[in-house]
C-alpha cells in the first residue's frame, strides 16, 4: 500500500516532471517498477494492468489508480480470508457435533 500511495504521490505532486503522460520517460519507468514490484509482493492481479494503462495516459494519470488497484487487491484478499475461516470454523462445529462420545 505505501509503495502504491507514494507512486500516485509522486505523479500528482510532481505533476510537471510527469506531466507528459506516456511520452515521459520518468513517468514510464516509475509505472513498469511500480508494476513490477506489486505484481513481485502481491502476485499477478487483473487489477494491475488497467491501472498501468491508466497510468500511460496524459492527465489520467493524476488519478491514484496504483492506489484503487492495491486497496481492491487487498479488499479481495480479506474477502477470500474471511470465507475461509467461515467455513474452516462451521466445518469444525459440525466435526464436533457428530463426534461419538
């Protein structure tokens, strides 16, 4: 999260260093290590690769979408977490109603 929200920083606060959009070279390279390292500590999300082409378009990219993509990575993340333990935990109580005693 904090790699993704200093990424979307350093577009919206540098704006004229990244104002070019995709004809920046230091906007292009900060997008494909960015990408890289999310997809390197969070593993490959379909999420990634609209905010990347987001990231390429001139003025679109004042939009936090590295940002968007993380918090619904990890938004999916919890979800599949908290149904696992749901059924991790009801699938104990019924092993425990049915043991003989």
């Amino acid at each position: 999260m904090i790699l993704a929200l200093a990424a979307d920083a350093l577009q919206i606060f540098f704006f004229p260093l990244f104002a070019e959009g995709a004809l920046s070279p230091a906007d292009d390279v900060l997008d494909v290590l960015v990408a890289a390292v999310l997809v390197h500590l969070l593993g490959w999300h379909w999420e990634f690769l609209p905010a990347f082409a987001a990231e390429l378009v001139p003025g679109v990219d004042l939009v936090p979408f590295w940002t968007i993509a993380v918090l619904n990575v990890y938004r999916k993340w919890k979800q599949i977490t908290i149904t696992t333990e749901e059924t991790r935990d009801k699938a104990q109580a019924i092993e425990g109603e049915y043991k003989p005693s």
